[in-house]
C-alpha cells in the first residue's frame, strides 16, 4: 500500500533511497539522514504476512529479495531520493527495472504464494509484544539454522504445489466421472457425485461407491484427496514447522512425501534432535511424588540411559538400580549446567518445589527454592534450547478465581507462597517463549494420589492417607471438612498427561498453560467409595485451620476443555477405578514391607 503511486509519502513524494540508506547496512558508518524506514516497512509486511498466511499473495522470498536489493542491487529501482532524480540521471534509460524482473513468469511464480486465497475480508493484525516475532529470516540469514529454513520452506512449497497439481488432476477425473454418469443416466443410489464421496457405512465399510465400482466406473483417484481441499486445512498441517501430523495421517500417498519428512523432522527441533534420536530427559527433584513413577514411563518409551533423575536426597536402592541418578541441587547454577551440557539434554521437568503447607511453614525457604530454582532452570533452558516442562497446580488460584469451574484463563490471585510461586512459574514461562521463544510447557495438576511415596504435605495429601489408614488401622482422622471438594487425579493419568503433552508437536498448542482434569470429590465421597470394599473404615474429622484455609481458595473442578481439545487429552482414572487400584496397591506394598493389613 505505501509502495504505490497513489501514496503521497513513498509513491509521489518519493522515498528518499540514497539519504536513507546511503551506505550498506553492513557498514558501521551512519550519516544523520540515515534510518531504515523501508527495513521497517518490510518487517511490517513480514509480521502481517505471519499472522495472515493467506491473505497475500506473496512469499516471504519476496520480502527478502528487497530488502537486499535497497542495499546492494544490480538494478536502478532504489537510486536516488525521488523520481525527480532519477529523470534528471536517467536512471530509467540507463538501469533496469527491478519489479520487471520480478515480474517475469519464472521468477513470479517462485515469489508467489502457494496458499494465497483471494477474500473481500479485511484483516486485523494484532501488534501486542506477544504477537509480533523477530524476522528471523532476514536478521538470522547468516546462522545454520536460516539455511535450514530456506531448505524447509522450498520443501513445503513444492509439497503445495504437488498437492495442487493432483488435487486439479483429480478434479479433472471427477468432472469426466461425472459426465460419463450423466450421459449413462447412471446415478448413484447414495446421492454420491464421484467415486469416494459415499461413507463407510453406505458402501460397505470401503468408503467407495459401489455402485459405480459394480458398474465398472470407479476412478483410480488419489486416495485421501478431496477436490477443492481448503487451503486452510493444508496450512494446519504446515504450521510452525510441524509436519509430524501429516505424517500420521492414512490420506497422505505421494511417493516422495517420506523423504522430505524426514529431512524436515531433522531441522525441526530446536534441540537439533534427528528424527531418529531419543530426547535426553533430566527431571529435578526426581525423588518426590512424581519423578520416579514419570521417569519410569520415559524409559520404558525411551530407553533406561535416556531418562536421568536428580535429587538432593539418597535415591532408594531399587531407584538407583532402575537407571541414571545424580545429585542435583536447583540452586547450584553451575552444577546445573554441567549436568545438562555433558548428558547432552534436551527436555527438563522441573519438579523441585517445596508443597503449600510446608512452604508455608517455611516461607524463605519456599521463596528461595520454588523461586531462585526456577529462575535457574529458565535461564539454562533458554540457553541450552531445552524443551522445558514445568508444573503448576490447583494452588495457582485464588479465592477471586473463579471456582466451578476454573477455566485456563482467569483472575488466579493465590494466597500462598507455593501458589505465588506457582503462578510466577507460569508467567515466567509465557513471557520467555514469546519473547525469545522458549520451548516452555506448563501443566496444572489437581491433586495427585499415588502409593508409591509418601504424603509430601500437600493439602490433598489426606486422599492418599486415608488408604493407607484403611488397610492399616481402620480409622482415618481428617484435617479438612468432610464436604471440602477438590479436583483429583490418579498418578497413572498424571503421568500420561505429562507425557503426552512433552510429545505434542508445538503447532498443536494454543496455550502455553493447561488445566488438566480427572475427578472432583470430598472427603466423605470417597471416603463411601472406600467404605464399599472395606465397611469398618471409620474417618473423623479435624479440620486444620491452615489447611482448611487452602483448600477454601481452591477451585472446586478444573475445566480441562482447551487440553482435550488441543492435544487430545482424556482422563482413564474415575473414582470407582481410583478407589479399587488404590486399595490393590496399597494392600500389595503393605505385604511387601511386611505390614499387617486389616
């Protein structure tokens, strides 16, 4: 719009080329006049065309075409100040023009936008600092990885116009299909227009019409393609580098589509992982309710060597015996790092933090470890270029949060420090992968029950007492109210949440930040759940007015919608099956350590 003639400040006036960019922009020297305005306007377009992949029909191949040619070009198109100048010069008789050769068809066709879509619609760009990203294209075009994303995008641009190509031809085979039916005055008994277009169930589970293959019409079409596919879809399965979802899907059938996902999944990674290498995972404060039991679902899928647990305690034997363990504290910056550069690690899952209750009993200590320790790892994993996952909880919110139920987004206003901490955690994470695109993961957990470690002072922490009680002395005292309800979790599903929220290719991902859901109950609820396997089971109530005062400001549900939706989660875990693995596990591990089991 600024480039043409019918715009006062760069069309008739004339942009002043010469005083602007009187010297390269690779040299040093500035003169006063200097400024890069038309670099600015070429960002501007940039970041539209980022946000609005669509709605130009221009590549970003384009974008940088000029921004080296106003410094350095072979053509006359940014000499002097104004058109005034370049007559008197003759610039236009003794240079050649650079759009004309822009223009011719070769070159038009390499700038031109495979997924442009024309549209009457306007576009409203949003210029929050979150929205707007570095050119990386331009001010990283010296570094390995812009060569790598030169590479990728030709790729993805011969994948369109392939795609186009058989698209069109199998359009051409519908449109003859169709004539030949017409002029059989045969018509498919389903309503169906072209082969393919009748579902499973009207032919036969195929998903072909077999009328027209019984009468001999069915077209050997390209499996999966569909005539007329929106561009939009495609530009899902592109998005941000990720094209591990059009690998997954059965509709996919070019020949040469799996050598080209293989040399994208190479450069895909900000870690520089190949497609072929397993992440290298270090989980700090690895002894607590949830490192050994995650690390465990790690190596299983990724091997005993590539999983590394890390605590400040003496592991068990059978954890030390199960894969690598190392001494770890969060707060030795130095050591971290040693850690994380000569294990070669990719992903980290920062577990170290101190719980609500003993945090507040200890509130410096709190502050130092959930704080000081966090700021540690943010700071190694945007240096390393880790994928980084870092928990939250049901403590993230407030009494002003909104309760039931407690979406993604809200007031959260915690009144404690590990809720503090926790929400710090979050925004931390947030500011970081949108100002320096940090690979940052957040999840936040309700209350998880486990039986393989002990109660850690959490304020749901009676939900796992309370078996143990059971199985041992049939009596259960309770320090919260018997109708206090709370969102729980079984470990299993928490660690399968983790797992596949880490896997999740980042163009899937809305949020940075998820809530994730399973069950909601009260003390007396599942208290009665238990009570149907054991009916001796006596529970008392205690409230304790610290705890109490927690779970007040806690929400009562989690709603998880954006999690199911975004990356497929689904909890396995009611509370029937909770109560019923729970009550096994527990009367299994009392056996074991030789416990008596009532």
């Amino acid at each position: 719009m600024m480039l043409s003639p019918l715009c006062i400040s760069v069309g008739r006036a004339g942009h002043p080329f010469q005083q602007r960019c009187a010297h390269s922009a690779y040299s040093h020297a500035r003169f006063q006049q200097e400024s890069p305005v038309f670099l600015l306007l070429l960002d501007c377009v940039w970041q539209l065309w980022r946000q609005f992949p669509l709605a130009l029909g221009f590549s970003e191949a384009l974008l940088l075409r000029l921004a080296n040619e106003v410094y350095a070009s072979d053509y006359g198109t940014f000499l002097c100040n104004n058109d005034q100048e370049r007559c008197a010069l003759g610039v236009k008789d003794r240079t050649h023009c650079l759009f004309r050769a822009l223009l011719r068809p070769a070159e038009r066709d390499y700038y031109s936008n495979p997924l442009y879509e024309p549209t009457e619609l306007a576009i409203w760009p949003s210029v929050h600092p979150q929205s707007l990203q570095l050119w990386r294209g331009f001010f990283l075009r010296w570094t390995q990885l812009a060569h790598h994303l030169e590479a990728v995008q030709e790729e993805i641009r011969s994948m369109v116009i392939e795609w186009a190509r058989v698209a069109q031809s199998s359009a051409k085979q519908s449109s003859q299909y169709k004539s030949l039916c017409t002029a059989s005055q045969h018509v498919c008994p389903h309503g169906a227009l072209q082969a393919g277009d009748c579902s499973p169930a009207q032919s036969g589970g195929t998903g072909r019409c077999g009328y027209a293959k019984h009468k001999g019409l069915l077209l050997d079409m390209q499996p999966g393609v569909r005539v007329g596919m929106p561009t939009a879809e495609l530009l899902g399965l592109l998005c941000r580098g990720c094209l591990s979802r059009v690998q997954n899907r059965p509709s996919c059938s070019f020949s040469s589509w799996p050598r080209r996902m293989s040399r994208w999944n190479n450069m895909e990674s900000s870690n520089a992982n190949t497609s072929q290498e397993n992440p290298r995972v270090l989980i700090t404060g690895g002894l607590g309710q949830l490192g050994v039991g995650l690390a465990q679902m790690l190596r299983n899928q990724y091997g005993p060597e590539s999983v590394i647990l890390s605590d400040i305690k003496k592991p068990p034997s059978h954890v030390y015996a199960s894969g690598p363990f190392v001494y770890a504290d969060v707060l030795d910056y130095k050591h971290l790092r040693e850690l994380i550069v000569n294990n070669r690690i990719t992903w980290l899952v920062h577990y170290s933090a101190l719980l609500s209750a003993v945090g507040e009993a200890n509130v410096a200590l709190a502050r130092k470890i959930n704080i000081t320790g966090l700021h540690n790892v943010l700071d190694l994993a945007l240096e390393n270029c880790l994928r980084l996952f870092v928990p939250s909880t049901i403590g993230a919110f407030g009494p002003s949060s909104p309760r039931d139920p407690a979406p993604d987004l809200c007031v959260q206003r915690p009144r404690t420090i590990y809720g503090v901490s926790k929400v710090h955690g979050e925004l931390m994470g947030e500011y970081l992968h949108h100002k320096y695109g940090l690979d940052f993961r957040c999840l936040r957990y309700p209350g998880v029950i486990s039986v393989n470690t002990p109660p850690g002072g959490g304020t749901t922490d009676y939900a796992v007492q309370i078996f143990h009680d059971a199985l041992s002395t049939g009596h259960h005292e309770c320090y919260l109210r018997p109708d206090t309800r709370l969102p729980m979790m079984h470990i299993s599903d928490c660690h399968r949440a983790t797992v596949e929220f880490m896997q999740t290719p980042d163009c899937q991902l809305s949020l940075r930040t998820y809530n994730i859901a399973a069950m909601s109950f009260t003390p007396e609820e599942v208290a009665q759940e238990i009570r149907k396997h054991l009916p001796h089971l006596k529970v008392t109530y205690n409230p304790d007015s610290v705890r109490q005062t927690i779970a007040d400001s806690w929400p009562v549900r989690f709603d998880d919608s954006n999690a199911r939706r975004d990356w497929g989660w689904a909890p396995a875990f009611g509370l029937e099956e909770l109560v019923t693995d729970m009550l096994l596990s527990v009367r299994d591990k009392r056996t074991r350590e030789g416990f008596l089991v009532s």
